[in-house]
C-alpha cells in the first residue's frame, strides 16, 4: 500500500518551497491569445484552478508539463524548468487528462502497472505498485477486468490511478468530476482530498465548479479569458472583507448616500424578508461604527445587522466582473 506521508490537517504548507512559479508567461495560437502574462507562485496545497470552459486552464496545464512552449516567460514546477527539464517535471509530477484515451481491451491492472513502467519503475515492483494504487482509488475487485466494461466512474478512477502511480510529488486533475453523477462526484472528491491529506502529494485540480474547489482545496487560481484574476489562500477569504445585512426605519435613500460618500459600496438587497435592506461591504470594523454613526445622526431607528461572509462565488465573479471593465475600458 502507499504510505502516508502526511497527516489530514485542512493547511496550506506555506513553510515549503512553492510547488509552481510562473513569470509572465503567454502563449498564443494565430490570433487568439490563451495565456495573457501569467504571474504566481503557488504554495504546496491542494489548490483549485478555476474557470469557465476556454478560460486557459488546459493550456495552463500543459504548459506546465513541458508538452507546449510559451511564446514568452518561464515556468518551474516542483523546482525544474519546464522548457529545459521537461522530463523531469514529468518524472515527478502526475496528470489526469480531461479526455478519454484508455486503452478498452487492457485491464485496469495491466493498463496502471505499464505507467508505472512507464515512469521507470522495474517491472515487477510496478505491479505492485499498480495494486496498491488501484486498491487506494476502489478499484481492487476490478483491477482484473478489461476498462471497456467500466462505468464513466470507473474509467476517471483508473485515469487518477495512473496519476499517481509512480508516487508524483504533484499531480494535475483536468476536470476530474466531469460526467458523473451526484454519487461518484462525492466520492472523487474524498479520493482527491485523500491524495493531499493522507498521500502528501499536492494537488492541482482544474475546474470550472465552484463548489468542488470550495469541498476540497486550499487555495485558488481563478483564470478568465487566459488572464490571472486572482491565487489565493481559501482561508484568506475571510480577511478580504465581507458584507452586512442594514435594516433600517429612515430615509434610507439617505442613509445610503452618506455611506457611499465615505468611500462604502452599498446596494439593495432581495426582499427576503418582506422589507428592504441595504447591503454593505465591509472593509474593517470602522464601517460598523460608521453605520451606527449615520443612523444616529439621521434619527434613524437601526433595526438589525446581519453578517454575510464573502465566498468563493463573490470572489470568482466579482475579480471577474472587475477586470473584464478595465479591459473594456483600456480597449
């Protein structure tokens, strides 16, 4: 069996050297531009690469790998150059495509223990390996059956196995929940947090569902229209600022626009709850003694202040929202 190498703590290794580094990286086909001067460094985590369908992340991905050269900028992953020392990027760093591709008349078992050979593992240990492997991803029954009998489920276990066969110490999922159902999504996503917190392997998993970064990942990469929008610890969410619930018995048309003349971003909020609220963003404690100032100065009664922390989906959209207008307006 693998051993474990970590214990199942939910933290970032901030103490390790980054898993990956990329400076100004952009990479182009014809006209279109996939990858638009990508800056990060990323720590060692099980970390989220999201974004919509075309925003980047498969390119990302393989550029990564070494498999395609940028136009311009470098890249190092798990320390090694990957335009100079692809091969060893590769030897120590496992990837699941998004695609099909396995081989239907292979045996899971026959098909897992070849790449392990494959990454230079002798024979004999590398079928070994294999039923370790396939035994970790729930596979042990059915390691002897040929893949062309196997469920949509099945088939992404066993592209996860060979992931991770030769023990990588990072590996890529390209849109590993892809085309399962509510069951087998659940059960990939413990898989994948069992990689990182009791395989000790970090984890890049490429996603356009939000939810599924949010289950299983530290720390995020939001990329849109091959541009980085944001790579951030998902415990620092909390330190971004959220927002609070204003309830008030006023003039709050008033009331907003004193806030909003202090610099406070405010908006209406849905009628959840029969009457009309304002929403605030708070930046620091301040804003709560503004609001208190305000209400008081305007006589106005402050019925109620209910906190709503920020999530990934504000996160996701509003970073998106705001660089999509400052490249409109740049344009």
């Amino acid at each position: 069996m693998l051993q474990t190498k970590t214990d199942t703590r939910r933290v970032t290794d901030t103490d390790a050297p980054p898993v990956i580094e990329v400076r100004g990286i952009r990479k182009t086909f014809g006209s279109f531009v996939a990858l638009d001067g990508i800056n990060m460094s990323v720590p060692r985590a099980s970390v989220g690469l999201l974004g919509a369908n075309g925003a980047g992340k498969t390119t990302l991905i393989r550029t990564l790998l070494g498999l395609i050269a940028p136009d311009s900028g470098t890249a190092t992953v798990v320390g090694y150059d990957t335009q100079h020392e692809g091969t060893k990027v590769r030897e120590y760093v496992g990837y699941m495509p998004e695609a099909e591709g396995l081989p239907s008349n292979t045996t899971a078992a026959d098909f897992v223990g070849h790449m392990a050979e494959m990454s230079g593992i002798p024979p004999r240990a590398a079928r070994q390996r294999a039923a370790d492997v396939l035994y970790q991803v729930g596979l042990a029954e059915e390691r002897y059956r040929l893949i062309k009998g196997f469920s949509t489920g099945m088939r992404q276990r066993v592209k996860l196995a060979q992931a991770i066969v030769h023990d990588p110490k990072l590996v890529f999922l390209d849109e590993p929940t892809a085309g399962l159902d509510p069951r087998g999504r659940e059960e990939m996503l413990e898989l994948i947090e069992r990689i990182y917190r009791q395989l000790g392997i970090a984890v890049v998993v490429s996603t356009h569902i939000l939810e599924d970064v949010e289950r299983v990942c530290d720390y995020v990469v939001i990329l849109d229209q091959g541009r980085l929008i944001a790579a951030q610890s998902l415990g620092d969410l909390g330190d971004i600022g959220g927002e609070v619930i204003v309830h008030i018995e006023g003039d709050q048309e008033a009331f907003r626009r004193a806030l909003e003349a202090q610099g406070i971003t405010v908006r209406e909020a849905d009628l959840e709850m029969g009457f009309e609220e304002l929403i605030v963003e708070v930046e620091n404690e301040s804003t709560y003694d503004l609001i208190r100032d305000i209400a008081v100065a305007q006589g106005a009664l402050l019925r109620s202040l209910r906190g709503r922390s920020r999530s990934l989906e504000d996160i996701y959209l509003g970073n998106i929202g705001a660089t999509r207008e400052e490249v409109g307006a740049r344009e």
